[in-house]
C-alpha cells in the first residue's frame, strides 16, 4: 500500500452553457464554459470514527447520508475498491459555491472535486480519463443519463464546443470581456421545460424546428465569435438566443426580467443559461467595471446571487 497523507483537497469549478441548451437535445451544438468564479474544494482528512461527511446538504455519519449524497457514498467505495485502499474512517468536508440545480454543474463538480482529494490523499496518480470514468459513475446516479458536459466542463479549463452523439471539442479563446451569472433563487425546472420543448416539437414541428435550427446557426456563430474575440457581436447572438428560448417557452417572467435589466445597464448581451424555468441567467460585459455595475443591478432587481468571471483567462491546462 502506498504512505497515505494526512489530509488531502481536491478543487473543481462550476459551469456554464454559454448558448445552445435545448436546440442540444435535437442535434444542434453547445457551448459550454468553465465557471471559475464559482468554486467547489473537497477535503479529505483521516479520522477515528466511521467516515463522516460535512456539507451544505448534510453533516454527520456517511451512512446516514439522504439520498442526494448516494453517488458520493458509491464515489468513496468503487475508489477504494479499486485502489484497495481503506476507506472507513474518512472525514470528507465539502465547500460549495455552486447552488445546486441551478444548471451550474453543481454535482458534476463536486464529484470532480471528490475524485481528485481522493486519489490525493491515497498518494495515487491521475489521469483525465480515469476522472472522467469516475465522475460519469456519479453523474450516472445523480442524472440518470447525462451528456457528459457537465463532467468535462467541470474538470477543464477549456470552454468545450458539443453536439449530441459527437465528441467534445477543447475551445481555445482569447476573449477580453466579462461573463456575468445571476441566480433567480428559484430552482430550474429543466424535466418540464425539456418535456415541454418536446411538446412543442410534436404540436407544432415545422415553427418549432425552424426555431430549434437558428438557436444552432447562432451558435456556430458564437464559436466563430469566440475565436476572434468579437465580443460585441457575441453579446448580440446571446440575446438573440434569449429569443428563440423564449418561443420554445422555456423562460419565465423573473428570467426575461433580469435578462432585459442586464441590458438595460449596459451588457452587450444577455440570455438565461440552463434548462430555464428558474435557475441562472448570464450577460456579458466589456470591462470589470461594467461587469460590477451589471452585477449590482441585478442583485438590486431580485437576482439572490452574481457572480464574475474574466474570460480567456487561464485558458490553458
């Protein structure tokens, strides 16, 4: 057995679909980007009673754990299984900046996070692949049957350009502007709202693929933008895309709200992110300055939360 440390940690990030949700499930791209300005550090420290956990979610004894901590509880065995290591008196503290089920990567995050204090505190190698086995194990459990973006984004430093039955494709980009996330405070309804799409689809197929399709164009657009830092007309594209969400009915008043403030104050662009029906809306901004002013107006027209995010920064792993 390898000389296990005393204590280890294991960082991750949340993320955010910058524009392509809902047109994804019916064979149009996405793009997602890593959050930074949201993070997750899991600790990892030897203790002498049976494995505790301390969360925002739950503190206390492994083994009395609800539910929504399942796929740590499975994490924590399959890893120890398979390094053969003991994992009975672990102490696992948990810090979260991401609000769950908001479309933040909340528990794709924290598995990422887990994973790495794990390997960590058993002294073990490890490679992008094997992270990305173990956290496809928990998103398994916590999603059922997830894309995998969630997982990749989480884990990267690049933003990650997605299409349905395709690979994932590492975007490099030198932007110079500032990626501003508000969270409604009201959890996102993404099962209806996806359910509600195909609804749509099947009532109304020709208006609704057509709008399906540009959500698609404009995405291509944006990743074109992207890679030639032309900010001012991706901010145009997102709002374009805000849109076309709102035909598939998938926005709500507090969303169409923030999204027209943000505009209002000066963002080049605005759309929610996500499943929709509550969850999290972004905006994007020219300077830090701006960014800051976009933030404060939001938080002062019912946004719970903001966050900040440089883009093209540390864009390399």
């Amino acid at each position: 057995m390898k000389t296990l440390n005393k204590s280890a940690t294991g960082k991750a990030h949340g993320k955010i679909i910058l524009i392509g949700e809902h047109a994804v499930v019916y064979g149009e791209p996405a793009i997602a980007f890593p959050f930074k300005a949201a993070p997750v550090m899991v600790k990892i420290t030897k203790t002498e009673t049976p494995a505790r956990i301390a969360s925002s979610y739950y503190s206390g004894p492994l083994n009395e754990a609800p539910d929504v901590l399942a796929n740590i509880k499975l994490l924590l065995e399959t890893i120890g299984h398979d390094l053969d290591q003991p994992v009975e008196n672990l102490s696992i503290t948990i810090t979260s900046c991401i609000p769950a089920e908001r479309g933040m990567g909340s528990s794709a995050a924290v598995a990422n996070a887990f994973v790495r204090a794990l390997f960590n505190y058993f002294n073990t190698p490890l490679d992008k692949e094997r992270l990305l086995y173990y956290v496809d194990i928990s998103e398994k459990i916590a999603h059922g049957n997830p894309s995998g973006i969630d997982a990749r984004v989480t884990s990267s430093e690049f933003p990650v350009f997605y299409r349905k039955g395709s690979t994932f494709e590492a975007l490099s980009i030198h932007l110079t502007g500032y990626l501003i996330a508000a969270d409604t405070g009201v959890k996102g309804r993404t099962g209806e709202s996806v359910a509600d799409v195909a609804r749509c689809v099947e009532k109304q197929p020709e208006q609704t693929m057509e709008t399906i399709r540009t959500i698609g164009q404009l995405t291509l657009q944006a990743k074109d933008a992207l890679a030639h830092n032309a900010l001012e007309h991706l901010g145009r594209l997102l709002t374009q895309a805000h849109s076309m969400l709102q035909k598939l009915t998938v926005s709500d008043d507090t969303l169409d709200h923030l999204v027209e403030t943000a505009i209002q104050s000066g963002a080049l662009g605005a759309k929610l992110t996500g499943g929709g029906r509550g969850g999290c809306m972004i905006a994007l901004a020219q300077s830090e300055q701006k960014a800051k002013i976009i933030a404060d107006k939001l938080l002062e027209q019912g946004a719970v939360n903001t966050w900040i995010h440089a883009l093209g920064e540390d864009n390399n792993e």
